[in-house]
C-alpha cells in the first residue's frame, strides 16, 4: 500500500413537494426536513415522462456487504436538511452531492449515510437530490447546486448555520459537479427566482472524494479547460485510489491547478480501493478518510479540534 499525502497551507423526500416547504412538520426538530428547491416550474429542459424510482436491480454490486440505492429519473429536485443534536453543532454546513455518473444518484452510499456522519462531528448536512439523467454539459444539475447555496445562505439563521461555512462533499460525478460550483459561482446559470438567488453560491470549501471528469488532454493527466481555478476558488480536500477506473489524475489535475494558483489543498492518495466505496469501512486504509477530512476541517478552522 502506497499512500501519498501533499498538503498546501492552505431515503427522505422523495416525491414532489410545495416549494420551500417540508414534507411534513416532524415531531423531533431533529429530524430531516425535506425543502422543494424550486418555486413553480424548474428551469431547463421538460420534466422526466418517467416517475422517480429506485433502478436498482440483483446484478448490481454490493458494497460493504449491502446494496446501494440507484435513484434515477429525478425531475423535482430537493434538499434534505439534517441537523446535528443541538449540543453538537458547530455552525458549519456541508451540501452532500451523491455521484452516479449523472445517471442515477447513489442516495445511501453517497448521501444519508454521508450526512449522518457529519452530523456525528457537528456538521449540518444539507442532501442536494439533483437532477438526473442529465446529459453533458449537465446544466441541470450546476442550476440545482446553485439554488441550493442560495437556499440554504437564505436560511443560515433558521438552522444555526455560520453563511461563511457552508461547503460541499461530492462523490465521483458529485465530485465533478462541485468541482463546477466551485468555479462557476460568479453567475447563475438560470434567470433569478428570488432574494436567494441574489445571495452567493460559492461554497466555503469543497470535499472531492474519488471525482470523475476533471482531467482531460491526451493522457487525461491536465484539468478539464472548462474549469477556470484562481485564487477566489474554494479550499478543497480530495481523496483518490490509484486503481481507481476513473483515474488517479482527476484529483492531481485538480490539485496542480488549486496549488498553481495559491489556493490551499490537502490530497490523499491511495494504491487500493477502487471506485464508488462511499465511508462503509473495509480493511483498506481508504476507507479511513473521513477521519483525514475531520482532521482537515479542524485544522482549517470549519469545525473546533473537540469535534
């Protein structure tokens, strides 16, 4: 096992809802409230023909032993807010962007099993259920990215969230699209809604774990010119596996550029591990990356060392 550190100083809600209103009002202020993202009629292309549901089938893999929910055919998209117990709560906020090839979204794996574990460090999780399939250059999903950072800036007070900490976690295609939140932030890519779209969506800091698309040129090891990096782009964490099918060099693309233009960046590489094992544990010292991220985050002031 090979594994390279380089550190700069630097399923809730799933059917349609009313626009900015939970699903139900639950008993237990603790528990998740799921928002519509968009007031009236989304942007973009025409509502899916197909309902929202679940593609998993008995070939699909297991990962940790269990299965993974594949959610698909999302055409009314959501956030799920999930709050850490009050004597818990460190005021950070993190927007969990599940992957799925922008195909599906691996809404366990990459989603509440993510935001669960935030909460356990104090974080609230903000689950972004964005929609897919959406073919390049997914604009839908960028569009619901950054509704939802103006959303939830719009709403800080409400959830005891600091408007300066609020990041985003992606997984393999939620990585890509953090990735293009972090550096598409200066103008929204639909016409304004309301006073939350007028305040900012550039995240706090951006958490990439195994990102897919990034690196591009004939040996896949340059960022993908599409991303513009200077030194406004958020701080990021990354963590990749050398054997990952996607490529190593999404992360050392990413991170080259970060490095190059100032901004801090801490990368974690890995020999084994493979693709799309989200936090369930293996014996494989990947698997213990969210114990880096926590370190990260304290060291980058986000959350205090007690968490």
């Amino acid at each position: 096992m090979t594994t390279l550190s380089l550190c700069f100083i630097s399923i809730a809600g799933l059917l349609p809802l009313a626009a900015g209103a939970a699903v139900t009002d639950p008993p237990d202020s603790s528990a998740p409230v799921t928002l519509l993202l968009w007031p009236a009629e989304t942007p973009g292309v025409a509502a899916l023909h197909a309902r929202e549901h679940d593609a998993t089938t008995p070939k699909d893999g297991l990962i940790g032993g269990r299965p993974v929910i594949h959610l698909t055919d999302i055409s009314d998209p959501t956030i799920t807010v999930y709050r850490p117990a009050r004597t818990r709560e460190t005021g950070t906020a993190v927007v969990v962007f599940p992957g799925g090839g922008y195909h599906i979204l691996a809404m366990d794996l990459e989603g509440t099993e993510v935001c669960e574990w935030l909460n356990s460090i104090g974080v609230t999780a903000i689950l972004l259920k964005y929609r897919v399939p959406d073919p390049s250059p997914h604009t839908r999903p960028f569009q619901d990215a950054q509704r939802a950072l103006g959303m939830i800036r719009s709403r800080a007070g409400e959830w005891n969230i600091d408007p300066h900490r609020i990041g985003v976690l992606g997984f393999s295609a939620g990585g890509h699209l953090a990735v293009s939140l972090s550096c598409g932030f200066q103008k929204r890519a639909y016409a304004l809604r309301d006073d939350a779209d007028r305040l900012s969506c550039r995240p706090d800091f951006a958490v990439l774990i195994y990102p897919s698309y990034l690196a591009t040129g004939d040996s896949a090891s340059t960022l993908d010119p599409a991303f513009h990096v200077t030194r406004e782009t958020p701080p990021a964490f990354l963590v990749q596996t050398q054997h990952d099918p996607e490529g190593v060099n999404n992360s050392i693309a990413y991170y080259r550029a970060l490095a190059h233009a100032g901004v801090p960046a801490e990368v974690h590489l890995y020999e084994a591990g493979g693709h799309g094992y989200g936090l369930r544990p293996s014996r494989l010292p990947v698997s213990r990356w969210p114990s880096r991220l926590a370190e990260w985050m304290q060291s980058m002031q986000f959350i205090p060392p007690e968490h």
